[in-house]
C-alpha cells in the first residue's frame, strides 16, 4: 500500500475545510450536518471523520487558522519599522482581499464563529484569544513607534490598536450585510485617517518648529 505523504493529508485537510466553509456560508452552523460536510467534500464519510471527529473541531480549525494568518500579516507588516506604512499595509492586507467573494464567503462565516461564541463558552475562548493576540501586536507597534517618536506620545496604543480593530469588524459586518459596500472607498478613508492621526502631529510639530 502507498505510503500517504504529509502534503496529500493536508491536501485533505484542506478539502474538508473548504467544503465546511461553503456549507457553513449558505446555510448556518446549525443547519449544516457532518453529512452536509461529508457531500460538499466529495469524500467518504471515514475520510472526513479521520480529520475531525465533529462538526466544532471543525469550526475550531476554521477559526483557528484564520487567527494564525491574521497573526502573520501584523507580523510581516511590523518588519518596515515605519508606523504609516504599517499602518496602511495593515489596512491594505486585511481588507483589500474583500474584494474576493471566496474571502466574503471566509468573512461571513467568520460572522457565524462571533455569534456561536456567545453560546460556547470553549469556542468563545478561542475567539477572545484571536481578538487579543492582533491588539496585543499593534498595540507593540504602537509603543515602538512612540519611542521612534514616529506616532505621538499622548495616544494611548491600546485603545489605538482596539479602534483599528473596530474599524475592520464593522466592515466585515457591513459588507456581510450588503455586499454591495464599497471596500475601495472604506480602504481609502482609512488610510487618510491613519495620516492624520500619525503624519498630522508630525506635521505640525515641524510648522512649529520653522515658525
């Protein structure tokens, strides 16, 4: 018998995730069975099962890779070392993929994991972790770029970080609404207000400097 490889497990893997994804969009966690899963993965039923033995270790993965990613875009971003671009990388990173329906489909039922934490205490865990981690990294930024004396050092980097968060869930939300909501110009706005509030103080500290 041919021995599996890592790649064809996680090939697999994939398919069961992708397959619960699209049955958790167009009909609720709720609704959806692990043979709705097993159908939409055109998989057999021990297949599906020898990955996840329920329907929550999915919802778990799901959510769980989501944060991972999201982790790793803040990361990579933090690397340019200038608050602005960052900031504005951030913006671009996490929203212009919404543009994609298939990262629409991903958003909206990540929706569906906000709504089932209020009733899972375990899956609400993992939530509040993904929430804390990114506003644990920008807030990081946020300090470093104080001591850069890129950012002004009377904003507090934590509710900063928080607003910045804020502002990309009230558009998932939006947009999972109306999916006619313009990311182009939600991105658009939010950079302007990412210069204003770090380049505008730096601004005039140099006005009044020269006057």
């Amino acid at each position: 018998m041919p021995k599996v490889t890592e790649a064809h497990r996680e090939a697999r893997r994939r398919q069961v995730l992708d397959a619960a994804a699209a049955c958790f969009a167009r009909q609720g966690f709720h609704r959806t069975t692990m043979r709705d899963i097993v159908s939409e993965a055109d998989l057999s039923p021990g297949a599906v099962y020898g990955y996840f033995s329920s329907k929550a270790e999915i919802i778990e993965a799901i959510a769980a890779e989501r944060h991972a990613h999201e982790r790793e875009l803040i990361l990579r971003a933090r690397a340019q070392r200038n608050t602005a671009p960052i900031l504005r990388q951030l913006a671009r990173d996490f929203l212009g993929p919404l543009t994609n329906p298939e990262e629409r489909t991903r958003r909206r039922v990540g929706v569906q994991i906000w709504a089932e934490a209020l009733r899972d205490p375990r899956l609400l865990k993992l939530v509040r972790r993904g929430i804390r981690e990114p506003i644990g990294l920008l807030t990081e930024v946020i300090r470093e770029s104080q001591a850069r004396g890129e950012v002004p050092r009377d904003l507090e980097p934590e509710a900063a970080a928080r607003l910045i968060v804020a502002l990309f869930h009230g558009f998932i939300l939006q947009q999972t609404w109306d999916p006619r909501v313009d990311v182009t110009a939600h991105l658009a706005l939010i950079e302007r207000v990412i210069d204003a509030a770090i380049t505008g103080p730096q601004l005039a500290r140099r006005r009044r400097r020269s006057a």
